[in-house]
C-alpha cells in the first residue's frame, strides 16, 4: 500500500516587485510539486503608497486618491490571477491589510501553510536597519520554513 502523499500549501508574498516575479518563478522551476496549492498573497497598505499628509487634503481629492489605490490594486490581482492561469497552477490569490510581513505572517497561519517563498529586494544592513525588511520580519516571526529567493544579479 502505497502512503498518501500530502498537499502542500505554499503561500507566496507577491507585491508586483521583479524580487517577487523572481521568488516565484524560482519556487516553480525548483520547488514546485503537483498538488501543491500556490497562494500568492498581496498586501494592500494604503499608507505606504501615500503619505500620511496626503490625508489631510480636501475629501474629494481624498476619494480620488482611495479609489485610485483600489483600482490600481485590483488591476494587480487579477494580474495575478491570470499569471496563476498561466503557468497553470492550482491556486488563488489573497489580498491581506496592513504591514506586508505581519499580514503574510497572519494568512500562512490562517491557511495551513507548509511553506513561505518570499523575494529580497537585498537591502544593505543600514538600510534593512532603517527601513526594516518584509523577508527579514517573515524569516524571524514565521513557525513554518522560509525560502528567501535572492535574484542571482544581485549582490
């Protein structure tokens, strides 16, 4: 009698960076297994696409702002949705709230995660210091394994 192989469910950080095209062309070409079940998970956060002094603007500029944001984001998940179509795997996509990697964190939880494949924009310490890193806060808060895909023509 032969042993049931698991489904894997591979949670995947995508935030239209060439970082995280990278990540995920990476886990399909060395990791990917059939039957794995790809979750490319996106963090929508309002407040790192727009100062928060744009807010104090007038609430018609405001609202042009929010919906300009909403809009530009859904036309990123249905790209998504059409890259998971593509390279036909068995998956969907997840939009989450607030910090990238507290949300990312949060949906592997939520989800069964076996796994997180993330991308590295390859920050210097000084500046990861500063600015803090989504892969660096995934690697240290996660209770599941963690590929860090670091794009070869980076150094």
């Amino acid at each position: 009698m032969m042993a049931e192989t698991k489904r894997r469910t591979v949670v995947v950080a995508m935030d239209g960076s060439k970082h995280s095209e990278y990540a995920y062309q990476w886990y399909l070409e060395y990791v990917h297994k059939d039957g794995d079940l790809v979750l490319l998970v996106h963090s929508s956060d309002f407040s790192l696409s727009y100062p928060a002094n744009s807010m104090m603007m007038n609430p018609t500029v405001t609202g042009r702002i929010f919906t300009e944001f909403d809009q530009s984001e859904h036309m990123f998940l249905t790209e998504l949705e059409t890259l998971l179509a593509r390279t036909k795997v068995d998956g969907k996509v997840i939009r989450v709230y607030g910090h990238a990697g507290e949300a990312l964190i949060e949906a592997s939880k939520e989800h069964g995660a076996d796994f997180i494949v993330t991308g590295t924009r390859g920050l210097g310490k000084f500046r990861r210091t500063i600015l803090g890193s989504v892969s660096d806060y995934i690697l240290h808060h996660s209770r599941v394994p963690v590929l860090i895909c670091k794009h070869s023509g980076e150094h």
